[in-house]
C-alpha cells in the first residue's frame, strides 16, 4: 500500500468495527449529504470496438472487457449501464477544425496525419469516435445532475482541434466541456489528467480559455516529445513508483480546486502501471486503485460533480489493463454509492431515467 494512503484506501468504513469506524461513518455521511446522490450510471456501447488489427499495441477488447468484468462480478447492475449516443458533428465542431472532421469522415486524411493518429482509418474507427465522445458528453450531464458518472471509453487527450495524434482521433473531454460550456450549464472546468503521457490535445485546446483548468501528471521522457503548457503539468522521471507519485499527486491536486470547478473531468489513465509497455513509471495496481480513490474522494469532499473516463493502457497483459480499469468503477462505487442494493427512492428513479 503506498505510504500515507490509507485514509484514502479504506472507504468502506461502514465495514470498520468500533468507535473510529462509528465517526468515519458520520464524516461520511455528512459529506454525502452535500451532494444528491443517484444510482450509478456508466456509459457504454459495443460500437466502442472498432476493428485495428489484433497485433496493435492498442487494445481496443479492453472497452467490452472492462464492461464484462464489472457486470461478472457485479459492480455493476444491467441497468446501471447506459449505451452512449454519438455526438453530433456540429457538437464535434465545437472543439475541432471543419477540415479536421470532414475529412476524417470521408476518409481522406492524409498518410503522414494517420501515421500521427497511429490507426488505421475505418468507418468504424470514426464511429467509435463519435460514440465515445457521446458517452462523455452523457455521463458529463447526469454527473452535473447526480455527482459522478462514468463513460467506460474516452480521454482521448492526444487529439487537437486540427489533427488526431497518439490513438486519439477526437477530444472526447474537450468537446463535452465546450458542449456544456455552450448550453450554460457550466462555465468552469478542470481536468485531471492521470494518463501517464501528456494531455497535449487537451492543453493546447484551452491553452487560451482562463475557465477550463488542465492538470497533468506525466513521464516527463515519455511521448509526447515536445509537450504543450497545461495550467499546471509535474513532469515525473521515469521509474516512478507508488510513493512519490502520490506526494507529488496530493501536493498539486490542491491547484485544480483553487481553480473553483463546477465539473472535473478524471482521466484515470491505466498506463502508470509497472507492467505497462509504454508507461516507464512503476505503480502497482493497487497504488492506481488509492490514485483513484484520492481524486474522487477530494471531488465528493468538495461536492464536485466528477466524470472518469478511461485513457490509455498498455499493459503486456491486457488482464492487468482491464483490471487497473476496473478499478476505477469499482472506487467510484465505493465512494459514491456503495451500497450495490437500491433503496426505494432509487429503484423509483432509475425507473423514470
Ligand atoms: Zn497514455
């Protein structure tokens, strides 16, 4: 377990015998009151899948995977997942150049753009786009609503107005907040960038917009090459591992809520693990789950409406991707809704969703 963790590690303290256990209960409980609670909802849809090759290093089974995995063992009920929706091209325009997109539509970007991107191009892989953008942009709304959602694809952080980049076609986050920001139902907004490779898309997006906040914790030697100023970026030397990744996470964190949010966007990254072939730094899956557990519980602390999206992962074995990301739905039950059996309230209201 990683040093200084452990208020952070343990959130069901309702399982804790004794005193300490009864006033944790009430720490807790008086926090949720601050925010409206809700049944779980994760966004999903099978049209995440989109054909590359089986030999590429992304692996596109995990989307499929990670949902198999959390309903198997139930973390999630049926009805707790909701298939996503695409996001409309005038919402994409938002974010991304008309050239951009149409000629990603059309499937004429050029060789050089998809050597960039990293994938083969396809109508599926455009649809998928779309459908994952949709599924942020979801789960963003009923997070406002509710205080957490989650979309089981998305944080394509590599994506910039005018270009895909790094497995990243279109900016799923930065189109949600532009969508959101545009109906008035949000001014500010903060990312939480835990992939282990820079938000450069994402940062340079809002490089100009004072209201969107973009914090990024990544190898400093690893892709991209040349990074992009993000409102806040720690640069970590390769090898990194549990410990020193959460001083340097609980030192800057603090930064993302002086910025005063009204919604933050959590790209629980899988690629900081040991075992990942393109992270370079060295947590543990376990050090990943408290990672995760320490941005949402600062988020419900704060009542902050918090949306996880997923991010890379590239571990030599995809078990461990899939189980790093389904650790994250796993804490946000733990911490949002822990209890897996609805009261009447919530039965009454999943049924009007
Ligand atoms: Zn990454």
């Amino acid at each position: 377990m990683p040093r200084c963790s452990a208020r952070y590690f343990h959130l069901d303290y309702k399982s804790r015998p004794g005193t300490a256990g009864k006033a944790q209960e009430k720490v807790t409980r008086d926090a949720r009151d601050r925010v409206k609670f809700s049944p779980m909802r994760v966004w999903y849809n099978p049209r995440y899948y989109a054909d590359i090759g089986e030999n590429h290093v992304f692996p596109m089974r995990k989307f499929a995977l990670v949902r198999d995995r959390l309903l198997r063992e139930g973390t999630l009920r049926p009805d707790e997942i909701v298939e996503s929706r695409p996001v409309r091209v005038e919402e994409a325009l938002l974010v991304h150049t008309a050239d951009y997109v149409t000629r990603l539509r059309a499937g004429t970007l050029t060789e050089r753009e998809l050597r960039r991107l990293g994938l083969p191009w396809s109508k599926a892989l455009v649809r998928r786009s779309f459908f994952a953008a949709g599924g942020t942009l979801a789960a963003a709304r009923w997070a406002l609503e509710h205080g957490v959602a989650s979309n089981l694809a998305g944080g394509t952080h590599h994506a910039f107005a005018d270009r895909g980049e790094g497995f990243c076609v279109m900016n799923d986050v930065a189109i949600a907040i532009r969508v959101l920001q545009r109906e008035g139902a949000i001014e500010r907004a903060a990312i939480v960038d835990l992939d282990v490779h820079q938000g450069n898309g994402t940062a340079t997006i809002f490089a100009e917009d004072p209201r969107v906040f973009t914090f990024s914790v990544h190898g400093a030697k690893n892709y991209p090459l040349f990074k992009a100023r993000s409102s806040l970026d720690v640069g970590l030397t390769d090898g990194v591992r549990d410990d020193d990744y959460f001083a340097a996470l609980r030192d800057h964190l603090p930064a993302v809520f002086a910025h005063e949010p009204e919604i933050v966007f959590y790209l629980a990254g899988a690629d900081p693990y040991q075992g990942d072939r393109l992270g370079r730094l060295a947590l543990s899956i376990a050090g990943l789950r408290a990672r995760d557990e320490l941005v949402l519980d600062e988020c419900r602390r704060r009542a902050i409406p918090v949306v996880t999206v997923m991010a890379g992962g590239y571990a030599a074995d995809l078990n461990d991707t899939v189980e790093i990301h389904c650790h994250t739905i796993r804490a946000v039950r733990a911490i949002f809704a822990p209890s897996l059996i609805s009261t009447e309230q919530e039965a009454a209201d999943a049924r009007r969703a």
